[in-house]
C-alpha cells in the first residue's frame, strides 16, 4: 500500500489549481444565471434548491482544490480535509433541498431529471468522503475519484446555468407572446 506523501500531492499541484479555478469562475457565472432569471427564480419552488446545489458544488469543487493546494501536507491530512468538505457540503445541500422542495412547475422538474441532479449532487459530495476515506487507510490511488467528483459538479452547475441563462428566460419569453 503506497502513502500519499507530500510530494505525492505535489504531482497532482495542476488539478488542484485548475478545479479550484473552473470552481470560483462556474461559481460567478452561475451568480449572473440566478440575476437574470432571479424574478422567476424566486417564483417557482425548487429554483432555489438547485441554485443552492449548483452553486456549492462550485463552492465544493474551490475548497477541494484549495485543500490540495496547501504546501507540505500529508495524504492523511488531505483525507480528513476531504472528508469533512464532502459531509459538510452534503449536509447543507440536502438540508436546502428539504426546505425548498422542487415542484413538476419548474424547468426540467420531472422525475428522471430530478433523480439525474440527486445522483449527481450526491457523486459530487459523497465522492471526495470516499476519496478522503482512503487517503487516510494510505490509498495513494484514491486522488483518481477527485476526477468523478468534478465531472458530477461541473455537469450539474452546467445544466442549472443552462437553466438559469437561458431557459427560464426563453419560457418567460415565449409565456408573454
């Protein structure tokens, strides 16, 4: 079984640096989506859900990166930072969604579309625990699931900007004609 050293993580110093930056710059978008539409967002139950999701699975993906980005850590230490990052954000994503439950009313609010964002919010949160969960048993493989989390998070803010930019807009549009 090969620890993760410090120079270990090193190797991985550009994934780190670009996740962090698609993270805060998605992020930004993300906040542009939500002031265009925010009159119609805040009018349809479970926008608020998925702008929440989008946008602290960006917030997820800056604080990984970070995390990896911090000079002379220890994989062990990396885990636990990936833990509590994947819990914590987990929490607060399901917590929101209880409390501002989507309806069938709201752009793509059928079933299948909701069971594609609830697999994908939980891949981008419950992945960086597993990948932590084995940075700490000295798994120095499990960096690769960082890989999986960021597809999950990118995929679902790219979708929910799509949304916020462009669909509730052109709906809006074509509602007044």
């Amino acid at each position: 079984m090969a620890f993760m050293t410090a120079d270990a993580i090193l190797g991985w110093h550009d994934f780190f640096e670009t996740i962090s930056q698609v993270g805060a710059t998605l992020a930004g978008l993300l906040f542009v989506g939500l002031t265009i539409s925010l009159p119609h967002v805040l009018g349809v139950s479970g926008y608020l859900s998925r702008a929440f999701a989008a946008l602290f699975l960006q917030f997820e993906m800056l604080v990984i990166g970070l995390w990896g980005l911090l000079p002379g850590q220890s994989g062990f230490a990396l885990g636990v930072e990936f833990i509590a990052t994947g819990v914590a954000f987990a929490i607060g994503i399901t917590t929101f969604a209880w409390n501002f439950p989507e309806d069938g009313q709201s752009v793509l609010g059928g079933f299948g579309p909701r069971i594609v964002r609830l697999t994908l919010a939980l891949g981008g949160t419950w992945l960086p625990v597993i990948a932590g969960i084995g940075l700490v048993a000295g798994r120095a493989d499990a960096l690769y699931l960082l890989m999986p989390t960021a597809v999950c998070c990118l995929y679902l803010s790219i979708g929910n900007a799509w949304v916020f930019a462009v669909e509730i807009p052109r709906r809006k549009q074509n509602d007044e004609n």
